[in-house]
C-alpha cells in the first residue's frame, strides 16, 4: 500500500493511503523508530515502516488530530479526522 503524510504551513496533517484499511481509523500513531500505526476502536490496525524525514520529526510532536484519507486514480474516496499520537520520545 502506498502512504504519505504530509503536513501544510497550519501544522494541519493528513495520511494519504491508495488502498483500504479494512476498518474505520480511530488513531494514527507514529514512533520514530516503528514507523506508523493506524487503530481502529475495536482493537484493529494496519502498521507501516513509513519513515519521516528528521526535519518532519519536530512537526509531528505537536500534532494532536490528523486527517487519513484514501486515493483512488487521484480521487478521494473516504477519509477520517482522527487523534495522532507521537511516540518520538527524546
């Protein structure tokens, strides 16, 4: 699956994936070291390796919602506002 973050000049971030999770998102967590980790209420999740380039490690810590949409031919299809957690702890 493809997946991208990205973060607009508002610190407002969105996770862009191109295939379905299989559940409804209910929180995205990112750790440095995992990558990241999106859950569902029930205890579901997808995870992924997605590395953030160090420059970006600072604008994820004061992230606390995230907007997780998915693309289908350069269209949305659904998307979700969700709580994000960083697990970037120094």
């Amino acid at each position: 699956m493809g997946m991208v973050i990205t973060i607009n000049n508002k610190n407002e971030a969105m996770l862009i994936h191109s295939e379905p999770l299989g559940f409804r998102p209910y929180w995205v967590e990112y750790s440095k070291g995992s990558g990241i980790r999106i859950v569902s209420q029930e205890g579901e999740e997808y995870t992924t390796s997605v590395q953030v380039k160090p420059e970006a490690n600072g604008l994820l810590k004061g992230l606390s919602r995230i907007l997780v949409v998915q693309v289908q031919d350069g269209k949305p299809v659904e998307g979700f506002q969700v709580s994000f957690i960083s697990q970037d702890y120094e």
